[in-house]
C-alpha cells in the first residue's frame, strides 16, 4: 500500500510540474533569433545547435562580438570589440543567462521573453564597480534591415 501511495505521489508531482518544463523549453526556443533594441542602437542575434548558443552582438551597425558557447557555465574565448574576453553562458529557468569577463570588468545578462512573445527583455548587472542593473527591452526585427 505504501508503494502505492508513493507512486501516485510521485506521478501527481510529475504531473504537477510537466506544464512548468513544458513552458520553460517553449520560453528558451523563443528567445532565438534577431532582437533590435527599442529606441537603441543594439541588437542581438541569438541561435542554438547542438554545441550550444551562437551570438552576435550588434552596437550601430557593426558586430561587435560573434561568438558561440557551450551553455554549461564554462569559460568561452572570445574577442568583444576586438578586446579579449571571456563569456560562460546556461540557462536559468526560461532565463538565458551570460556571464562577460573583459579584463576586471565583470557584466551579467540575462536574456528573457517578456508575456508578449515578441519583445525581450536584457536585465544587464555589472559585477564590478557600479552595481546598478539596467533594463533593456527588444522586440524581433530583422537586424539587417533596421535603420541605422
């Protein structure tokens, strides 16, 4: 009786937080693709495979960092603005989380989909220094073809 009681637990808790995983992949596949800053000069181009996240930086109208990252929290090599650097990214929940190491300077994003679908949200917190996070909103576009 008792493994009965176990098992039905177990699967009404499965159950319970099926939906929540559920919503949570569907948040990390809509967080791919191009994002225009509103009323910036910024965008990002985010795009997964097997190995990982793929990432473009966009500031005016250049690329300022091209790069992909594994998403288990390592370092990743990488040139930003033509500066050495070093960026581990992972997934916190829907949330996409970039952790950005140039010299001392130490900056965390986290990329999120607001309710909308179609604009999201960049919270970007300096770990060094000032520690005053900033929120940025972007909405889908096609960075090639936005006005500069």
């Amino acid at each position: 009786m008792k493994t009965l009681m176990y098992t039905i637990a177990t699967f009404a808790t499965l159950a319970a937080f099926s939906p929540a995983l559920a919503d949570t992949q569907s948040d990390r596949a809509s967080l791919i693709g191009s994002w225009i800053q509103n009323g910036g000069k910024h965008a990002w181009v985010i795009d997964t495979n097997a190995d990982g996240v793929h990432m473009t930086q966009i500031e005016g109208s250049a690329p300022v960092a091209d790069f992909q990252c594994n998403l288990k929290g390592q370092d990743c090599e990488v040139k930003i603005n033509g500066h050495k650097a070093k960026v581990s990214m992972y997934y916190n929940g829907a949330a996409l989380v970039q952790v950005e190491t140039i010299g001392d300077a130490i900056v965390k994003r986290r990329f999120s989909i607001l309710p909308s679908g179609n604009s999201m949200k960049v919270e970007v917190t300096p770990m060094t220094g000032r520690l005053q996070t900033e929120e940025l909103e972007f909405e889908r576009g096609d960075v090639a073809t936005r006005k500069k």
